[in-house]
C-alpha cells in the first residue's frame, strides 16, 4: 500500500507542477479569471491520480477487492502529495519567481469591483480587502491556503473514486 500511495502521489505532485510551469507559458496573455479556471483545471487533472492509485490497489495487490473506508485512507494519503506540493509552489512563486503577485492580484481586484459595485458596495469591499491584505501576503497563510485548497478538493474526489471502486466480498 506505501508503494501505490508514493507513486500516486508522486504522479500526482508532479503532473500539478507541469502544468503549473506550463501555465507560465500563457501568463502574460490570459486574465486572472481564465487563469484562475486553468489552475483549477489543472488541480483536478492532476488528483484524477486518486482514483486510478485506488484503483490500482483495488486491482492488482487486493484481488479486485478494496472496502470504502480503505480507499478513501488511500486517496487522502495520496492526496497529501498534491497538496503539500501546490502549497509550496506557490510559496515560490509568490516570493522568489513574482513577488508582486500578491499586489498586482489586489490591485486588479479594487479596480474589478470598482467597475461591478455600486459605490456604498465597493467602499465595503474596499475595507475588506483592505484588512485582509496583510494576512493574504503572509507566504505562511499563502502555503497553509493553498494546502487547504487542493486538500479539499483531493478529499471530494477521494470519496467519489472510493464510492465508485468500492467492491466488498
């Protein structure tokens, strides 16, 4: 089981980092709001390695027998890899490859509710943005988010792999 969560995991890490490197390709010529939808996308693709580390499991080492509850511990161990990979990429990103990110993000933020909102709305916008800057710059809260963010989403696509793969005696 410690070899099929590795691996998995490994293919898993290693598929969101390409496609996060690959996305540098179109940075200069998407919106946040596109690449935002390719980072999820991406997200995804690469914890689709959840359910074929289950099944992979389920087929060749448990003889095509796996219980829910061993593999949703399965793609939650698997999903630790992504998860902690992406929290980290990201570290990086925002600190060594675009330290500005975090202020170009929140600048375009104001100027996209400033077009949306009427003005009583966006004043209120504005001041919870405001008191949110700080904690969202912090590369601590940024790793811990991003953790968070494709743990979450591991762990939905864990439970649907483990209700789909699911075969008891």
């Amino acid at each position: 089981m410690k070899k099929t969560i590795l691996n998995y995991g490994l293919y898993s890490s290693s598929l969101l980092i390409v496609l996060f490197g690959v996305s540098f390709i179109f940075e200069g010529s998407i919106d946040y709001s596109m690449s935002e939808i390719i980072g999820y996308i991406s997200i995804i693709l690469s914890l689709t390695f959840i359910y074929f580390g289950i099944k992979f499991y389920r087929d060749t080492i448990n003889n095509g027998l796996i219980k829910f509850l061993k593999g949703l511990k399965i793609g939650l161990l698997i999903t630790i890899f992504p998860s902690l990979a992406f929290g980290f990429i990201n570290v990086v990103y925002t600190t060594y490859i675009n330290p500005n990110f975090t202020t170009d993000y929140y600048n375009h933020s104001i100027e996209s509710f400033r077009e949306t909102l009427p003005a009583v709305e966006f004043q209120a916008k504005l001041i919870e943005l405001e008191s949110q800057r700080e904690i969202f710059g912090n590369p601590y809260f940024n790793f811990f988010l991003m953790t968070l963010t494709v743990f979450i989403i591991g762990f939905l696509i864990t439970v649907i792999s483990s209700l789909i793969l699911k075969r008891n005696l």
